[in-house]
C-alpha cells in the first residue's frame, strides 16, 4: 500500500501557524490509510523552530547556543544556554499540541531531526568554524545526537500510544558536499577537507541504530543531487527520501534496488511552486518512473511512498495543504 507524506516544514511565522499546519498534516495524512502523518515544523517562527535549532534542543549532552552567524556549541557544562532551552521549551509546546490534537491516532506517525553530518557542517565549534573541522567533535555530535533520539522516539511513543509505527525521519541534505568536500571554511577561501564514507557511515549507523533500538523505523532524506542511496542503506536506513528530479542513473539504479529489497522510497515528486498539477500528471510520472526502473506497481507498491519534492516553507498555506492532499491522491491511485 503506497502512502503519501510530507518532508516537514512548512510556512508562517507564529504558534497559531503551526497550530494551522498541525491540522492540515492530521487532517489530510489521516483521512485513510495512504496518508503517513508527521510533525510539522514552522521555521519561520525563529531558529529555534527550524530544523537545527529544534535538534540542538534534543541534544541535551552538548549546549549550544545562537550566534549571529548561527549556532555554535559552547563548550560548557552546566544549565543549558537560554536559547537552547527556548528551542527545547517550544518542541515541547508542539508536541503538547500534537499530543491534544491526534490522541486516540492508531495508525503510522513520523517525526523528524537534522542528521549528524549536516549538523557537523552547519554548527560551529566553541573555538570557531565548524564542527566538520574536528574529527573527535563530528563523533561527541553523533554519539550525543544518538542518545538524544532515543530519548525523543520515547517522549512521542508516550503522547501517541496508539501509533501502529513511529519513523524518525534523519534530515541529511548536507551530506552530498560533505562527501565531496564542499563545505566552506570560516574565512570562505577553503573547503574542509572530505569526510570518508567508512565515517559517514558509522556516525549515520549510530543515529539510525538508537531509533530501531526505540522500536522506530529509521529513514533518511536529502533533496539535494548525489544521494548516496547505498551509504543511507548500509548505515541502516530502511526508508530513503529523495527528489525524484535530482536523481542521477546510479541513483534511479540504487532506488530501484531498495523498492526490490523491500526498503521504503518516497518520491519526492509533488512541486513546491504555487502552481500544482493535477494528481493524474503526477501519478502518471510515478507510473512512468516505476517502468522505466522495469517495476511492476502492484510488487513494489508497498514499499513507495509519495511526497513534495522538499520542504514546504517558502509556500502558502493553500499550496501547502495542496501538496500534501495530493501527496495521499497520487499514492492512492499508484496503489490502484
């Protein structure tokens, strides 16, 4: 059975936004059983609210806090620093939420946090530049962020105990520069240096462990070019979320050896842009895909799932419940 879902974020800039996002992701994901609900995460609200910020919050064996270039780890112990707890304080207001609105919800749920390595290359050390610089810093990171999922597959297993399956999305939209030694270093002249896969790998391993040792499925996502489908799925992914647009040969070869192994592909194929399509155009380009990799719908079906092709932030409300309506409609319809 094909399901639809959404990436995470999505617009407006205050509580009552991502009251109003609450009610489109339960209203439109559990409708019927092709929709996979999730946690909604509204930006815009403040770094706290975004992706890194609300992780960071997570974390409680590192404190960091926000910078005007961004956050940083501080390098003390002691009381977490003031902006740290603000983005703790609101993820715990959200899933108040969450646990008011969807009680009694007895189907799959997913919830989201940024990954070890676009953490690594987006926060800073105490000293400066960033975390991918240290090599010991990358692993406290990891091993920190592993506990802290832990922690939060529990606290949301507790607020939703009728959930029939928990997923812990792990956002990675970095890893492909960091990989190919992209990422700039603080003066912005250089490059850091590249992170080998065996790294990757056994950082991304330790994640992705504590979450199936929390008895959740693990997935990870990256809409950006270069996905290394097979690193995801060696480390322990079971589920890889990926625009369907970016995916170069080797990566619709790699996708079609997950949908035949029995690991989840969601497709990012719903656009982010104001103007949608009809769910027959996009549930003819799925169709298409599938026969192009020489799958049978009906085999791998169970195993694809449908979403926007990333994160709904920079739309309007009515584009986002759009997308995420169409997300369930196309999978529908590829179920048959």
């Amino acid at each position: 059975m094909t399901r639809g879902t959404g990436v995470g974020s999505f617009p407006g800039d205050t509580q009552h936004d991502y009251d109003e996002a609450l009610a489109i992701v339960l209203g439109e994901l559990t409708a019927d059983e092709h929709g996979l609900a999730f946690v909604p995460e509204v930006p815009g609200r403040g770094a706290g609210a975004g992706l890194t910020g609300r992780t960071l919050g997570l974390v409680t064996e590192l404190d960091a806090d926000l910078q005007p270039e961004g956050w940083r780890l501080t390098g003390t112990s002691g009381a977490p620093p003031l902006d740290q707890r603000r983005a703790r304080s609101l993820l715990a207001q959200d899933l108040d939420a969450l646990e008011e609105r969807a009680a009694g919800h007895a189907g799959p749920f997913k919830v989201q946090v940024a990954g070890p390595w676009t953490l690594a290359a987006t926060v800073e050390r105490p000293r400066g530049d960033k975390i991918l610089a240290d090599h010991g810093a990358r692993r406290d990171l990891a091993q920190a962020l592993a506990v802290a999922v832990g922690d939060h597959l529990a606290d949301v297993r507790r607020r939703l105990p009728g959930a029939t399956e928990l997923i812990l999305q792990v956002d990675e939209p970095a890893l492909p520069i960091v990989l190919a030694g992209g990422v700039p270093t603080a003066s912005g002249f250089g490059r850091h240096r590249t992170v080998h896969p065996p790294e990757v790998s056994e950082a991304l391993a330790w994640v992705l462990e504590a979450a199936a040792s929390a008895g959740a499925t693990p997935w990870v996502h990256c809409c950006a070019p270069g996905v290394p489908i097979g690193l995801l799925r060696g480390a322990g992914a079971r589920g890889v979320m990926l625009d369907l647009d970016l995916l170069d040969a080797d990566g619709h070869d790699a996708a079609a050896e997950a949908l035949e192994a029995g690991d989840t592909v969601v497709a990012g194929v719903v656009p982010t842009t104001d103007v949608l399509p009809g769910d027959k155009v996009l549930v003819d380009r799925v169709l298409r895909w599938l026969d192009l990799l020489g799958l049978d719908p009906e085999v791998v079906g169970p195993s694809l799932a449908v979403s926007p092709s990333c994160g709904l932030a920079g739309a309007t409300p009515e584009v986002a419940r759009r997308a995420l309506e169409l997300a369930r409609a196309v999978a529908r319809s590829v179920s048959g």
